[in-house]
C-alpha cells in the first residue's frame, strides 16, 4: 500500500471517535482484544520504557514537555499523542520528528497481513502501529498520552516507566461518569501498581479520593 491506499484502508475500520453515541463499556473497549493482535504481530514492546499520561487537561502539554526534555538529555524518544491534529502521522513522532508517508504506508503493510483484523478498531490498529514503529526506531522511552478515560483506552496496554496523572475535571461524563469518583476510577486505571506515578494538583475532592491531604 502507499500512504493514500493506507489512508482508505484506515476508513474500513470502526472508529468510535467518529461516533456521536456508543457504548463505554468492556465489551466495546476489551483490551485483551489488541493483546491478541500485538502478540500475533509480533510486536514486542517489552524493552520500550513508557510514560504514560492520563487527566482531562494538559495531557497533550505534558507529554511535549516530557518529550523534548528526554530527547535534548540525548535519548531517543518516541511520541504518541491523540487526538491527532492533521493526520494520522501526527501518532508516530520520534525525536520530534513525524514518520514519512512512505514508512508509514509501510508499517501498516507489515502488520496488517499477519493476523486478523476482522474485530479490531481503528484507534487499536493505530496504537499497535505505532507501538512497532517506536521498536523499529528503537527508542529508549516512549511518551504516551491517553486517548479517553485510561482504563479501557487502548494505550493501556503498556506497563509504564512512569504514570502521570494531570487535573481531573468532570469531562465526558456521558462515557466516564458523573462524579470524580467515576473519572477518577477511569484515568487512575493506568496505575497497575509497581511504578511510579505523579499527580497534579487537583479539585478537593479528588485529593480525597485519592488520599491527599486536601488542605
């Protein structure tokens, strides 16, 4: 495929962000299904250090911030920000650099025909391709940013370096709910335990919640 043949090739596939209404729910959003698809593309990801970042506000300046610094400090840095802003290659970014039509038509090519495709979404596909382009490029770390909520979003996949949680506000409470209690549980599902996690300063309540000194 070529970049404009890859870029057709991507409509065929169900995109919840191009969706007014859908389900939230396990089913819908079952990450063993892209653990499937990534271990049958063989796509090994387990020598990548990730930051990963969830939050309803600052994530995408975060992750730039994280990324520059890594890559000025002289480490190879991969970054995976969403929603994109022109195009799809707006996903695949290292050393602040977007990946060529040529190479991503190419990395579509490779992992499209080694496993079925018949269930996965578009948003899925995008994060196994990117997570197998930071492996080509070999990078050190890897700064990736949530697409909605954290628990069920794809990125979720990983077992981070580092979490980071930015401000929880009440955002999207027609998927993730409508109490902090709710979000929260959503956007701290990235923290899986044994790692480190930084949180910004919050809303009182969500100090509480999650046990800060709300004062």
């Amino acid at each position: 495929m070529n970049f404009e043949e890859t870029l057709s090739y991507l409509k065929k596939f169900k995109a919840y962000e191009d969706l007014n209404d859908f389900n939230y729910d396990d089913e819908s959003f079952d990450l063993s299904r892209l653990r499937r698809f990534v271990k049958e593309a063989e796509i090994d990801f387990s020598g990548v250090k990730f930051i990963h970042i969830a939050g309803s506000k600052g994530k995408g300046t975060v992750a730039k911030l994280f990324s520059d610094y890594l890559s000025k400090m002289g480490y190879c840095t991969g970054l995976f920000m969403s929603p994109y802003m022109n195009d799809y290659r707006d996903y695949f970014v290292v050393d602040g650099e977007k990946i060529s039509k040529k190479e991503f038509a190419k990395i579509f090519t490779q992992i499209s025909y080694k496993t079925d495709l018949s269930e996965i979404t578009r948003f899925e596909l995008c994060t196994a391709a990117v997570l197998k382009y930071f492996i080509d490029k070999q990078v050190d770390y890897a700064v990736i940013e949530v697409g909605l909520g954290g628990k069920k979003d794809a990125s979720n996949i990983i077992f981070p370096e580092l979490g980071i949680l930015t401000r929880v506000e009440k955002e999207h409470t027609d998927k993730l709910g409508n109490t902090y209690e709710e979000i929260l549980s959503e956007k701290m599902g990235i923290y899986k335990g044994g790692h480190k996690i930084i949180i910004s300063e919050q809303e009182r309540e969500v100090k509480e919640l999650i046990g800060q000194n709300p004062d």
